[in-house]
C-alpha cells in the first residue's frame, strides 16, 4: 500500500497541476513570486515538526482497529464514489453560477463595475480579492467535510483501509497550516494578472477615439471579460488540486474492493 500510494503522489503532484501551469502563464517574467518557487513552496509542505507527526502515525498504525460495522458492502461501495461525484458537481456548479451575472440567490457574485461606475473605482482589485478569498474559504470548508465524510466510510470497510484513513487524518492536520498559506498566493498572482491586463488594455486604447469606460471593458475579447475567464480557470484548477487527497481515498477505496472481489 504504502509503495502505491508514493506512486500516486508522484503522479498527482502538485507541480504538474492544472493550477501551476496557469499560474506559469499568469506571471509576469519580473515577478518576485515566480513560478518555480511557488511550485517548490507547495511541494515542500513537511517540515521537521510534521515529519515527526508522520513517523509517529506511522509507527500507530499497526495499532489501529478494526471492526466490521455489518453494512451493506455493495452500498457502501456505491455510496463512496456517488458522494464524491456529487459533491464535487455541487462545487464545480457554485463556482460556475458565480460568474453568472443572471444568478440569483448565491452566497456571493462576481464583482461587476456598474454602468455609471468611474474608471478610478472599476480598476480596484479590492472586490476581487474578497470573491476569490471567498470562494477558497468555501472550497477549504466543503473539501474537507468531504473528506472526513470519506475517511468515516471507507474506514469502516477493511482494515486496511482502516489505516489508509487514520493516516490522510494525520496529514490532513499537519499540513492544513501549510496548504492554505500556499494557496493563499494564488490572489496575489492574481492581483498580479489584473494589473497587467489592465496596463495593456491601457497602452492599446491610447489614441483611440471613443471614450474608455467600465462597460467597454466587459464586452466579448475586453480585458475585464479575459480576467473573469482566467478568474474562472484558476478556481477550477484549484478545486481540481484540493480533490486529489479525497480522490487517492476513493481510489484506494475502490482498489481494495477489487481486490476482494
């Protein structure tokens, strides 16, 4: 087990993510937070103290119990990969919906200049920031209800499984620290993003005749339009990244049923 799973971290890591490489685009070639150092940042999450925490689950494992809880197995495997499915559209959904300006009823919206908005006001990031922390929050909070909520089912199922889910419990506390002072570079590079967008935009309308205003910018290939996209994409990627732990469980869960099939 332990063999497969380095195996899959190696598959899955996270410098070869859909987020990193878009966050490489995104990042201007003078930038003090470089591409490279935020891959490296988030692939060196451990430190001493942690793999301390490690060696010791590690050694408590052989310790762990099992019982077998009398369910339904076929259920029980059903409802593992229905749940994460489920979940998984119900966020990807929610992030979709918040950039639909017709959406009503949502938590939170897409922050969109008004029409009689002034340039000074449209060009502040301010309210970006606050969606995109916004929606991490909300990633960060049903990801790891998720999560627990895997843990408790294929942990009733084998005792290796058992193991599996009192280990990712232990990763999951030593590295949460880490993982969100990671992700919370993510709007700084965005910030980044927007500045340069909003320069270029700028530089191009120079000369230009008509009169520059918030709601040009929000027309088809205007610059505001390709920043709500690129916003978009980033949280996409980034629920993508968040999933792996809870995916390696399903994973695992669903080898260990084919395993005992």
């Amino acid at each position: 087990m332990t063999t497969n799973m380095s195996q899959k971290f190696q598959q899955n890591h996270v410098g070869g993510s859909r987020l990193v490489r878009l966050l490489s685009d995104y990042v201007s070639s003078n930038s003090e937070i470089s591409h490279k150092h935020f891959a490296e940042r988030l692939g060196l999450l451990i430190d001493l103290s942690d793999s301390v925490i490690l060696s010791e689950s590690l050694r408590g494992l052989a310790r762990v119990s099992f019982e077998a809880t009398g369910c339904n197995r076929d259920e029980s495997e059903f409802a593992v990969q229905e749940e994460y499915l489920k979940q998984r559209s119900i966020i990807l959904k929610f992030i979709l919906k918040s950039f639909d300006p017709k959406a009503v009823l949502l938590q939170f919206k897409l922050p969109i200049p008004k029409a009689d908005a002034s340039i000074e006001d449209a060009i502040s990031f301010d309210p970006y920031l606050r969606f995109y922390g916004l929606h991490q929050s909300e990633l960060d909070f049903k990801i790891e209800k998720l999560r627990y909520g895997v843990r408790q089912e294929i942990s009733a199922y084998s005792l290796r499984l058992a193991q599996l889910a009192e280990l990712d419990k232990t990763l999951g506390k030593s590295l949460a620290t880490h993982t969100r002072k990671r992700f919370a570079v993510v709007p700084k590079i965005l910030k980044q993003r927007f500045e340069f967008l909003l320069l270029e935009h700028q530089t191009r309308s120079r000369g230009e005749t008509k009169q520059d205003k918030p709601i040009f910018w929000l027309e088809s290939g205007g610059w505001l339009t390709k920043f709500y996209y690129e916003m978009q994409q980033l949280l996409l990627a980034e629920l993508e990244i968040r999933l792996q732990p809870v995916l390696g469980l399903v994973e695992a869960f669903n080898e260990e049923v084919d395993r005992k099939r």
